[in-house]
C-alpha cells in the first residue's frame, strides 16, 4: 500500500515509503511468509524498515466486506502498548469533506499524549485509507480519539453525513517490532 507523508494521508504519496499488511494464522516465519524476494527487495531498496508482529485483541467492521482479522470482541481488558488500524472506503461523493478535514486532525494526533507513531496508508489513492498508529496505552489512545473534540466532532460528522461506504476498527497487541 502506498503511503501520505508525515504519518498520516496526503494526496501526494510519499513514494519512499510503503506499506505491506499480511494477516497469517500459526507460527510466523518471515522468510517463509513474506518470501525472502521481498524481504530482499526490502534491504535492498529501503533504507529504514519496522516491521510490526501484531495480534488483533479487539475491533469491528470490515475490509472490503470480509472480516480480515476473524470475530473479534469489540473491547477488552488489554491497556497496554497498542496498535491501531482505521480503514474506511469513502464515498466519492464525500471526499472533498474527508479530505478537508484530515490535516487538522493528523496534527493534534502527533502532539497527543500517549502518540508513539502513525501512518497514513491506502491502497486505492484518495478512496481507500487507513491509519496504523502506535499509542502507549489503550486509554491514552481512546483519550486522543474520543475527547479531543476536534477528533470527536469529526467522528460525528462521518457517521452523520456517511461519509464511509464501510469502515473497520482493530486494535492489536505488539508481539514484536523489528527495526533494521
């Protein structure tokens, strides 16, 4: 997937950085899952690479009308160190408000308390997006998302103007992260 610049969506991607999502069941082996071509792609062409080995705790919606991470609970007890993916299709009629509203959101999201990092990811440009975003606790994320009024007023307004065609929400726990 492509991804926007400074961790989060931009209409021009940043064309050093990508994104690959791979979901897999039992033991990960990464030559064998990812297949060493890529893997060799990446030391060749990347210069910083973080791979995240996560597991979904919790979560709700869908990914192109298929539950990608299986039945999830919609919360749980976990209030550790988190990841997050928000995925959504917008509706092309909608667009101009989603992206009107982006930037200002993006910002106070990297200044919030409990921010470890994000990225703006999609994979059909302008229509398909997601945020992958690294908090310090669940409750620290949940503080940025639901009462930062900004980011809770824009949460109303896409559930109120439906701006969203299908969206999903996962939270996962960080099993590993390897930085080369």
């Amino acid at each position: 997937m492509g991804t926007g610049k400074n961790g989060t969506f931009d209409k021009i991607p940043d064309l050093s950085q990508w994104a690959i999502l791979v979901t897999y069941e039992g033991d990960l082996n990464l030559n064998t899952q990812f297949g060493s071509f890529i893997l060799k792609w990446f030391d060749l062409f990347c210069k910083k690479q973080t791979i995240y080995i996560l597991k979904p705790i919790e979560g709700h919606g869908l990914w192109d009308q298929k539950k990608v991470f299986g039945n999830l609970p919609a919360t749980s007890n976990y209030e550790g160190e988190i990841a997050v993916l928000t995925r959504a299709t917008i509706r092309l009629n909608k667009l101009r408000y989603f992206w009107k509203n982006v930037a200002p959101i993006a910002s106070q999201m990297s200044t919030a308390d409990g921010f470890i990092n994000s990225y703006g990811v999609g994979e059909v440009p302008w229509v398909k997006q997601a945020t992958f975003s690294v908090w310090k606790s669940k409750e620290m994320m949940k503080n940025f998302a639901y009462k930062m009024p900004q980011h809770k007023a824009v949460i109303k307004k896409t559930r109120k103007q439906k701006w969203y065609s299908e969206d999903m929400f996962t939270r996962f726990t960080i099993q590993q992260k390897i930085e080369k």
